[in-house]
C-alpha cells in the first residue's frame, strides 16, 4: 500500500524492501512489482556481522529498531554520490507525491520530521525523542555517511525498547543529528507525517478535486497511520492513546481511504491464497507488557465507543 501510494505520483525511485523473515521474502517474491529490490535479513547481517552480536541480547521489537540505520548505510553502497537514501516506515501513506518532501529538503544532506506534538501532550511525550523515525533522509555524501555511522553505532550500543536517559530506540538519536553534524535540515511543515500524535485541533478538508488538505488549504502530503490495530471488525485508530479524538472529517477523507485501500489489499492476497499466519511484534517486558496489554484493550473499547474506529464491514 506504501509503495501503491508513492507510485501513483513516482514510477521511477529505486525502493528497496527488507523482509524480516523467509515468510515476507518467498511473499514479496511472488507479488512486489519488478520495480522494487528485495533484501532479506541475512544479506544485511551477512554485509554486518556486528549485528549479530547485538540481536542475542535484544528483543525481536529492539532488533527492528536496530536495523534502521544499516538498511540506510546497505542503501548508500548501492547508490551513487549525492544520492538520496530515505527511509520510510511501511505504515505511511501518501496523498501526494513524495516530490514535495525532497523539494523542501533541498541540498541539504540530512533530513528529519518533528513530531509537532501539541501542548497537552508535549511534556509527557518528550521522551520519545523530538523527531519521528518515520521519514528519515541522508545523502551519499561526506556528511550523510557520518551521520549515518554515527547513529548506526548508536544503535549497536543501545536500542532499548523503554525510554532511558533521553535515548528511545532507534528514534532517540535523531535529537542529537543538529548540534553534532552539519547540513541537517528539520523539515517543519505540518503537511508531512500528519500523525495521531499531532492532529489535535487540525481541520481536514477536502478541496473541489478530492485532495484531501489541511485547514489552511495546504494538500497532506502523507499521513503516518501508526498504531492502527484490528479488534473483531473493528480497525481501531490510535488517536486516543495520544489524547487527540479524531473528527469525522479526518475518519471520512484519511483513515476510510487508506484502510479501503488495505482491505482491497487483502482480498487480493486471499484470492492468491498468499495470506499466511505473520508473527507479530510485542512491545515491552515484565510488567510493563501486561499493562500495556490491558490499557491498550480498554483503549480500543473506548475508541470503538467515541467513533476514533472504523467498521470494516461497512466499507465499500
């Protein structure tokens, strides 16, 4: 769907896709268009063995964070000088073309999206970094590369799954990029990585041609769907979790079209009789994980309750 998304607007960016297990890579085999490279797992722990040596003591979910900055680094060896590399998270989804994000960026050689968190939550949130991971772009360049580096080193050190002494993750780092490198360039305009994080109080419009834009009539470029979760016909939104409760207007002309979108992707999946059993990812440890667990059920009751859910049986 991310890829449906970006090749709408771009027939011609080089995508690369890492598949986490042999499941994902013999799926993507049979059905990812010739247009996009595979890699799986081994490649990039065979390109860096240093990788093992972290994946024995992390969780599956830490380990993920710790691939980030080696798929980058993988992607630059592939690519010339100056390229761009640019990491995007599989739950994002464009409503324009991806264009308008490198414009912004322009030469600079490192980009990063605030999470534009609103004051009721800012606070309690600072913890998980001021920048979200789910657009990340670096040059082939001197710079880039010693960003990268750095972070890829970070990232080997600690990647823990719990917020710790300003570090989180993967994502933690990304504050340190401005004050430790140069051509670093925060990419602050509210149209990229609309999140559940940051719609509280925006208005979404729909403008005479169908684009879907923000209250100042400013086209969203992409919307980063994070948390979205299935309970029984329902697929539950994370607004909630983040204190922002969705309006009709974002449900109607986001979230309806993106998850219609995901259910055509489903059904063509079954018709090929592709779909199989896909482990999933467990945040937390402990306790933390029980609580986690029982808030985030209660969480997708409420959603369901205050329409921040939508009824997959009832889309068309």
């Amino acid at each position: 769907m991310l890829l449906d998304s970006i090749r709408k607007y771009d027939s011609e960016s080089i995508v690369f896709l890492l598949c986490l297990d042999s499941e994902t890579f013999e799926l993507a085999q049979d059905l990812a268009p010739k247009q996009v490279t595979l890699l799986n797992l081994e490649e990039i722990e065979g390109r860096y063995p240093e990788l093992l040596d972290a994946k024995a003591g992390r969780t599956k979910m830490e380990y993920v964070f710790t691939l980030t900055p080696f798929l980058l680094r993988w992607v630059q060896e592939k690519t010339n000088d100056n390229d761009l590399a640019i990491y995007l998270d599989a739950d994002l989804f464009f409503y324009e073309s991806p264009e308008s994000v490198i414009e912004e960026l322009g030469p600079s050689e490192i980009g990063i999206i605030p999470h534009s968190y609103p004051s009721n939550i800012a606070q309690s949130l600072r913890k998980y970094g001021l920048y979200n991971v789910g657009w990340v772009g670096f040059r082939n360049s001197q710079a880039g590369r010693q960003c990268l580096d750095w972070w890829a080193s970070q990232c080997l050190e600690w990647c823990g799954d719990e917020p710790l002494n300003g570090k989180y993750a993967d994502q933690g780092y990304l504050d340190q990029f401005p004050n430790l490198f140069e051509g670093v360039k925060v990419l602050e305009n509210r149209e990229f990585n609309l999140a559940p994080w940051n719609t509280r109080g925006q208005v979404i419009l729909t403008d005479s041609d169908g684009r879907v834009t923000l209250g100042d009539h400013t086209p969203l470029t992409f919307f980063h769907f994070h948390g979205l979760k299935r309970f029984g016909k329902w697929m539950v939104t994370s607004q909630l979790n983040y204190r922002s409760p969705a309006s009709k207007s974002l449900v109607e002309h986001v979230y309806k079209p993106y998850l219609q979108a995901l259910q055509t992707t489903e059904r063509e999946l079954e018709r090929t009789k592709s779909v199989r059993p896909m482990q999933k990812l467990v945040r937390g440890k402990g306790a933390r994980k029980w609580v986690r667990n029982l808030l985030g059920k209660a969480l997708m009751i409420a959603s369901v309750l205050t329409g921040n859910a939508v009824d997959m049986s009832r889309l068309k």
